[in-house]
C-alpha cells in the first residue's frame, strides 16, 4: 500500500487527462504516474509462453519503444530498418489481433546509430484523445499526432538533429503536461527542451540545453511543493517549471551522458549515468538542488525505481542495489545478470526487471533483504520495458537466433 504522501506525489502524472485512468491505462513511458508504479490490482508473476499468456503476436520491425495502453487498445512504434520506414501500430487489448499500422516517415534514417539504440526507441504518449510520436529522420526531430485510429493529425519539425561527435541516435520520449506535449533534444548543436500545443503542434515554450548529447526523457512530478521537471545529463541534474520552460535549480551531477529518467520518493530526487564515469546520486528537491549522497554505481541506459523511502537499482552489469534514500545507505544487494537497458516496474509489491538476455526477475520491493519471487525467460532479446495495468502485463520482446530477429508483443494474465 503506497503512503499517503508518496500518493499525492504520483497524482500528478494523470490528473489533467479525465479520459485516462491510472487503474486500467498505462499511457506514456513509466505509467500514470510516472515513476514506473503500476495501479493497484493482483498480476501473474510466473510468466513464459506457457505460463498465464493470454496472447502473443508478432511485431513487425524493431525498436525499442515500451507498449503504451489505452482503453481497449495496446500501441508501439516501430522501424524497417530496410525499407526505412517509420511506423505507428495498434492492437487489440483482449487478443492481440493487429488493428492498424500507420507509416509515419520513409527515408532518410541515420546513417549510424548505437548498437543498443533503434530508429524507434522513444515511447508514445497518449491523452486518451490523441497519440503523440517523436523520430529521427532528415536530419531532423520531428513529432507527429494521430487520432486513436491512426489518422494524422499534425506534424511538427522540433529541431534539425544532426550529431556529429557521438553519432548514436535518438532517445527522449515525449512528455504530456496541461495542454502541451514536451519534448527534448540534445546533441552536439542547438540543444533544448521544448513544449509544443497537443491540439495543434504550435510551439509554446523552449528552454536551452548545453550542447552535448544525452538520451534521457524528461519527467514531471509534483515535490518540494511545486511541479518540476526534472532531467539530467550534460554533466548536471536539472529542475525547470513545465509551464514556461524556466530553469529552477541544477546541480553538477551523474556525467556526460545518462539515459535513464530521473525517479523520486517524497521530496528526494535521484538520477544515475554511466559515461564516460558512473554516478548514482540523490538530491533534495528544493530551491538549490542540494545533493545528500553519491555513489559510483551505474544504471546508464536503465531508469531506477523508488518506493517507500528506498531506491532500487539494477546496474548495467547486472548487480541489484537497496540503497536508503535519505542518506544513501546500502541495505542490500544481489548479483543477478546483465547486462540491463529495461527499467523496472512496481506491481502488487513486487518489482519487475529484465536484463537484455530476456531474464525478466520478479522480487519483492522491500529493504530487509532480496527475496526472488520468480525468474522468468520471455525471448532472448530484450531492452523495452513492461507496461502493466488493468491485471495484464504487456512486454516486448525479441527472439534471435543466428541472424535471424523476430520481435513479438506478449500480454500475460492471472489464469483462474
């Protein structure tokens, strides 16, 4: 049972959205609230391909986007890498049948990207009215609205994008707050946070970045008594207004470039990065940003999760911490196995986390020590994270064999 306080924190996640619901939807990247807490509800934790599946389709392409879900509907993104297209897909909640895919973009993707990074790696957003999707193609961002069944409702260029010093792609997933859709976009050139009209795509705000490439998505919660989005990377953690763009406080912190997004329990934010150096730190959100603790852990391309005065984190190499959160003291840790670019989700107590290699590990979200519920094999590929709302876990996966890759979309249910 969450406390009162840590609550009132997540409310802020969905509250101006009446369409949505945090109990039965999971619809933009780390859920409702987004920290990566499902809703309340019992959920399976023993899960395979015989195990509590409910359903199990392919997905045609590759990324690396996190199933969103939205009433009767479950949508990802998508990328032939071959025929360079860009690609918007739905399906079916209740059987997973393919309900439309929509070509966003054909052409002109990057010529280079990271080997753990795809042509669709940022998740959907959704208001319960529209879906909104950011790619990298032509050099550019650009950010694009659909309707609920598919249809274009506008595109908006957010920035030429073209790095030339870490040529890795493109990451951020948009973030929906009051009547806008917030995007970042950092590189090696003219960097930002922008804001952009749901209704219209029109720009509303834009903030300045430092000018270095770095892939975490920006988040929204409300602590130390106001909204703030909170971001690291480009050697510092950062807190704006979402209303306006302005900066509100930033600290030097984590490094050069991190990936995960930043979490937080009551009025204590944490961030973690991984190169060149790995820094794990926490600070009070306040006025000044002040830091309480670091460490040198690395949870790079992963986002942490924190829960009733505890963060965890499961750190590139695959070793799984407990650390307090007011001052940094190490309650536990485990070796499990890595590597780890997934992030977590709390359900019904229970942590969910996969590492690459399609380990997804179920454990108990508690600071007396690490209990293992459940280990399970879902594909052998492995890097978005699970959505998990309404009593179903969705996870997307890949199965590889030779040069063979096929990606698939999983739902799994409680079996009476």
């Amino acid at each position: 049972m969450l406390t009162p306080r840590i609550a009132h924190a997540q409310d802020r996640g969905i509250e101006d959205f009446p369409k949505l619901s945090a109990k039965t939807d999971w619809p933009w990247w780390r859920g409702p609230y987004r920290n990566g807490v499902a809703g309340e509800g019992a959920v399976p934790t023993k899960l395979s391909d015989t195990d509590n599946l409910s359903w199990k389709v392919p997905v045609p392409g590759r990324g690396h986007s996190s199933p969103i879900v939205v009433g009767e509907r479950v949508f990802l993104t998508t990328a032939d890498e071959q025929k360079k297209i860009h690609s918007v897909l739905a399906f079916d909640r209740a059987t997973g049948k393919s309900l439309w895919q929509v070509d966003v973009n054909k052409g002109a993707f990057p010529a280079k990207n990271h080997k753990k990074n795809t042509e669709a790696s940022p998740t959907l957003a959704c208001d319960g009215e529209r879906l909104f999707a950011t790619f990298y193609h032509h050099d550019k961002v650009e950010a694009i609205a659909l309707n609920l069944d598919g249809k274009e409702l506008w595109k908006q260029v957010v920035c030429p994008f073209h790095p030339r010093t870490f040529e890795y792609g493109y990451a951020p997933s948009p973030l929906l707050y009051g009547e806008t859709v917030i995007i970042a976009a950092e590189y090696d050139g003219n960097s930002f946070l922008t804001a952009l009209n749901r209704k219209n795509g029109q720009p509303a705000w834009k903030s300045p970045r430092p000018n270095m490439i770095t892939f975490s998505s920006p988040v929204i919660t409300h602590v130390a008594g106001k909204d703030q989005l909170l971001l690291s990377g480009a050697d510092q953690v950062s807190s704006y207004d979402p209303s306006n763009g302005k900066k509100s406080w930033s600290v030097p912190g984590t490094t050069l470039a991190t990936c995960g997004t930043m979490v937080w329990d009551g009025d204590i934010v944490f961030a973690s990065g991984g190169y060149p150096k790995p820094e794990t730190l926490a600070m009070q959100a306040g006025e000044n940003g002040k830091v309480l603790w670091r460490n040198n852990q690395k949870c790079y391309e992963q986002s942490m999760l924190a829960h009733n005065g505890y963060l965890y984190a499961l750190t590139d190499n695959g070793v799984m911490f407990c650390w307090r959160g007011t001052d940094g003291k190490e309650m536990w840790k485990e070796r499990l196995s890595g590597p780890v670019s997934a992030s977590p989700v709390l359900a019904a107590g229970n942590i969910y986390w996969a590492n690459e290699l399609g380990t997804l590990y179920v454990f108990k979200a508690t600071p007396d020590r690490f209990e293992m519920v459940a280990q399970n094999q879902i594909g052998n590929d492995s890097f978005a994270s699970p959505a998990i709302c309404g009593g179903q876990i969705f996870v997307r996966v890949a199965q590889s064999s030779g040069a063979g890759r096929q990606e698939f979309l999983y739902c799994f249910a409680q079996k009476k």
